[in-house]
C-alpha cells in the first residue's frame, strides 16, 4: 500500500506543473480576474496554473505508457499467472483508453463551447459526460471475472485498488485543464 502512494507521489511530483507543492500549496481565496471584458472567480494560483490542452494529452499519454509499470510494480505475479494476466490486462487497458480518449474529448469540448453553448447543447453535454463515466463503471465491472479468471480474488481486489488509484491521479490531471477558453 505504501508503495502505491509513493508511486503515486512520484507521478504527481513529475507529471504536475507545481506538482511538489500541490500538497502543502496555500491556495488564496477566490479572486476576480477580467477575461475578455468578463469577471470571473479562480482559486488557482500562480504557482497552480491550469494545463493547456496539449499539455494534457501530453501528460496523459505518458501516465498512459508508466501504468503497466505501475502495476508490473505493485503486483506479485508468478510466471505462470504473468503469462496469463498481461493479455487481460492489454485488452482492458486498450479498452479504458478509448473511453478516456473520449471523455478527453467532451472536456476540450466543452472549454471550448462554453461560452456559446445553449442550455440544450449543455444537457446533452452533461448527458454524454455522464455516459463516458458510466462506461467506465461497466468496462470494469466486466472485467472483474475476467481478471478474477487469471487471478485470486485477493489479486483481482489489489489491481482494481490500483487501477482506481490511477484513475484518480488521471482525474487530477484532467482537473488542471481550464473550464473554458
């Protein structure tokens, strides 16, 4: 468990502009900037700044290639249930990508339509944001007894707390792209 967070604080530390500081950051109160002749409220600091785009599907296509490490890392696989679990594991990780890829997609979308988007565009918006997460759900709740084929329930258990980890750390690399453009 222990190695996990370190893992994880590692990736943070790399991956995250200001990512030492993130934890021990004093992020100030909201403050009114101008865009465009428009007030808006951030807590982002200096030191925080929101990712662009790019820098985003930059740092997701890295995390993407270190997570098979990661998990290599944290799991104890015998040679025999090695030669079983990497096949699994490539499919469901291919699979995840696309949907990430997807939900990706919705957020630049969404930054970049914000402001001329109507209240139908932003509905279905929502409705094909919540579809994507959904997908997530269902992606993984199928492959449990595929894993669980492969691996002791116990090893199932520890990949998907693995698995969920990474997720996490993905939701905070896409949380640093900006709300809109």
């Amino acid at each position: 468990m222990k190695k996990n967070l370190a893992i994880l604080a590692v990736l943070v530390g790399v991956f995250l502009p200001g990512g030492n500081n993130v934890l021990a950051q004093d992020v100030p109160g909201p403050q009114s900037i101008s865009r465009d002749g428009v007030r808006r409220n951030t807590t982002a600091s200096d030191d925080l700044r929101l990712l662009s785009v790019p820098d985003t599907q930059s740092l997701t296509k890295d995390l993407r290639s270190q997570q098979k490490q990661i998990v290599a890392a944290n799991m104890t696989l015998t040679d025999v249930e090695a030669e079983k679990f990497w096949p699994v594991y490539d499919r469901y990780a291919d699979a995840l990508a696309k949907i990430n890829d997807t939900r990706v997609a919705l957020i630049e979308e969404y930054a970049q339509e914000h402001d001329t988007m109507t209240d139908e565009q932003a509905k279905d918006y929502i409705q094909r944001r919540a579809a994507v997460e959904q997908s997530i759900l269902e992606l993984q709740l199928k492959y449990v007894p595929i894993f669980g084929k492969v691996l002791s329930g116990k090893e199932t258990a520890l990949f998907f707390q693995i698995e969920w980890r990474l997720a996490l750390f993905l939701d905070l690399q896409l949380a640093q792209m900006p709300l809109n453009e």
